[in-house]
C-alpha cells in the first residue's frame, strides 16, 4: 500500500484533522493511501473499483460532490471483514467506523451518524420542498382572489352601465311620449285653423 501526506491522522488514533484543519474521511484516507503520488492513479484495479462504487454510491444517495460519507465509503468496500477489517483503511479503520459487536453484523455498516444526518437532510429537503409547496398554493389563493375581486368590481361596474342605459332608455320614452303629445296638438291645432 502506497501512504503519504495523512501521517498524522493515521499515527494518532483519535486524530481526525490534518495539519490545517482538514478534516480527514474515510474516503479521503483511502484516496490518499491507495493512489501513486506522482499522477494521483490507483495503485491497482481493485482500488479504483471500490473508488468508482463509491462515487456512484454518492451520486445514488445525491450526497454532493465535495461531501464525504463514511457509511457509502463502508459499503462501497463491502462493510466489514470477517477478520474485523475494512479494505483499504488499515489500522485507520476505528478513526472512521464504528466496528460491530457480533458476528451477525460483521459485513453490514455501521450507520449511526452519517445515517442520521443523510435522513437528517431528506427531512429538511422534504421541509423546503413543502414550505415551498406551501408558499406556491398561498400565490396561488392569493392570485385568485384578486381576480374574483377584479371580476366583482367588473360585474358592479357592468350593473352600473345596465341601470344606467335603463335610466337612459326609460327618459328617452318620456321624451318621446311628450314629442308624440306635442306633435298631436300642433295637429290638433292644424286642423282648428
């Protein structure tokens, strides 16, 4: 196995950053130790197989790109050995995993925190998907409701013309029975002379 540049989290059994802050991952670890320093290429097939299953183990769950995930890491290389290992981490193994208590559970994952925090995240993008939902339908109602406000304001403004134009009609009848009783007394007086 080719080892570089993680010394010192590999040499402190409680370490988990590198000088600088970087925080250390299972992943990264396997990345680091398991690539030739000159070109960054796998040492061997079997190494880069297990790094393509778990890029697509991420790309699967949605887990971002520059976000590592302990527990895809454990099932890309097929969770625990029977011998109580995990392939590629070394003596590293307890820095990022938790080891199982019987047999029985010896080649599944150990899911505790990274699990809560992948369901952690499900549950807050189901929350913003829902407010946004909810945000969406409350426009909606509220987009709805002015325009049955425009269209009450248009059918009072239409009962207005109506009663109007009624009123027009019913003074235009006046004025023509009084131009009809005019007419018939200027008759009515041609005829007297």
């Amino acid at each position: 196995m080719i080892t570089h540049g993680l010394s010192d989290a590999m040499g402190n059994p409680g370490a988990r950053e590198q000088k600088g802050g970087e925080t250390v991952t299972a992943a990264k670890l396997f990345s680091t130790t398991d690539t030739k320093p000159k070109d960054k290429t796998f040492a061997h097939e079997g190494s880069k197989a297990t790094w393509e299953k778990y890029q697509s183990l991420k790309l699967a769950k949605q887990v971002p790109p520059s976000e590592e995930d302990n527990s895809l890491f454990l099932d890309a290389v097929g969770g625990w050995s029977e011998k109580g290992t995990v392939y590629g981490l070394g003596n590293s193994v307890n820095l990022f995993c938790e080891k199982p208590t019987d047999n029985a559970t010896a080649n599944k994952p150990s899911y505790t925190p990274s699990v809560v925090a992948q369901l952690q995240t499900e549950v807050d993008s189901t929350k913003t998907e829902l407010n946004s939902t909810k945000n969406d339908i409350q426009q909606q109602r509220t987009s709805r409701e002015e325009q049955q406000r425009k269209m009450a304001e248009q059918q009072r403004q239409l009962e207005e013309q109506q009663r109007q134009l009624e009123e027009q009609k019913r003074k235009m009848e006046e004025q023509k029975q009084m131009m009809e009783a005019q007419c018939k007394m200027i008759e009515d007086q041609k005829q007297a002379l």
